[in-house]
C-alpha cells in the first residue's frame, strides 16, 4: 500500500537528509541496524535505533517518547497505536520461535525441558514480549507449563532472555530464531506455529514521524528487494 508513493523517495539521495528515530522491538534490534545502514547508503536518511521490549516502548510513545516510528514485535500494539491517531500499521516480518538449550542433548523438547540437568528456562516476560506470549502459549498446548513453572525465569524482552541462555543463567529458553548464531550447538528445535499465535511484527509511523522523509522512506525501505533479503536473512519469516 505505501510503495507506489514511497518509491519516489527511495529514487534518489535527498539534497537535505532527515534523521528519523526508531523504536525497535529487542528482537529485531540487529536486523534493524543492518537495514538503517543500507537505508542510509541508498537515500542518505538516518535512522536511529532504540531497542526495548514492545510494551515498554509503547509506554514510551504514550508518555510522549519523540519517537518517529515503531517496529514492533507483534501486531496488537500498532493497532492499538493507530485506533489512537498515528499512521497505519503495516507487517513487515513474522517472528519465529525457538527452544534452545546449549548444554543438552536431548531427543524431545519434552525430555530437555523436563530433565533434572534443566534447572531454569528462560522466556520473555509475557505481560511485555510477544515472544513471551508464544512461549506460554507453546507450553501450555504442549502440557507442559504446569510442570515445569517453578523453572520458569523470566527476561523483560527477547534480547534478555537469550542473553540469560547464552550466558548459561538458565540451561534453556525460549528464544528468537534470529539472535541464534548459524553455529550454535546444543539442542535447537523450532516451534511448531501451530503450537502458537502468529508473531506478526508490524510497523507504524507515528504522529510525530508523519511528515518526516527518514521514517516514511525507512518504512518504504522494509517492503523493498532489498530490505526483505535483510529481514529473510535475519531468520525471519516475510508478509
């Protein structure tokens, strides 16, 4: 919907060059820079990123953040963000999840996370991640929330709760295909997305981005050749 008109911008590098500041679900924070930098080599725009969990960073934009666009890690908080006056959301990827646990080696996700070796298993807090809520949702589907709560440990993003299995603070987690290196050992299963809701991460430009070239060039940018292969690059699935 946005590419006849944004192509314009994207055609050639502007004679003044805007600066647009992004809010960037955690998720996403590294597929993000990569895209900011190609943004910025193609229109000489800038995009700067500010990563946070989607709830806080919806917070931030309620209390007055001067943010000028949104790519968030689902697809309720854009809506909600456009029943309330900004621009209109659009998807821009779809998230997938992953059990990691570095350590194990196990058959089953049953049989890993349910193993004595197992003692905590990280996932985003579910009342601020998307991610968080596949995770609940996953377990739950699989019958296995109940029994393995008390191993719960919680990151307020998904960003965190790698970082709590990478560190080795939890022995597995639920985390975002995409922050798992191509190397990565250990026992990886992706989730079956008919074990959860779709994590359709939109983006929206808001009030204070509405005239700003940066921000509507950047959203433009994500639905482009060139942007999809970033995002596909980064583990994600595309609209």
């Amino acid at each position: 919907m946005y590419r006849p008109a944004l192509a314009l911008l994207l055609l050639a590098t502007p004679a003044h060059a805007e600066v647009a500041l992004a809010a960037v679900a955690a998720n996403f924070a590294a597929a993000a820079q990569e895209l900011a930098e190609g943004f910025q080599r193609e229109t000489g725009h800038e995009v700067q990123v500010t990563v946070g969990s989607t709830g806080k960073l919806y917070a931030q934009i309620s209390q007055g953040a001067p943010f000028d666009l949104l790519l968030s890690a689902d697809a309720a908080t854009p809506a909600k963000l456009q029943a309330e006056g900004h621009g209109t959301a659009t998807p821009y990827a779809f998230g997938v999840l992953t059990l990691w646990a570095p350590g194990a080696a196990g058959t089953t996700p049953a049989l890993v996370l349910q193993d004595e070796a197992t003692r905590h298993i990280a996932i985003a807090n579910p009342d601020l991640a998307p991610y968080g809520v596949a995770a609940k949702a996953a377990l739950i589907k699989m019958g296995l929330f109940d029994a393995i709560a008390d191993k719960i440990v919680m990151g307020q993003n998904i960003g965190q709760t790698f970082a709590l299995v990478q560190s080795g603070a939890a022995e597995a987690g639920f985390i975002a295909k995409s922050a798992l290196a191509a190397d990565a050992t250990g026992y990886i299963w992706d989730v079956s997305t008919e074990l959860y809701p779709p994590i359709q991460q939109d983006a929206i430009v808001l009030k204070h981005g509405s005239t700003n070239k940066a921000a509507l060039g950047f959203l433009g940018y994500l639905a482009s050749d060139a942007g999809r292969a970033v995002i596909a690059k980064f583990g994600y699935g595309l609209p």
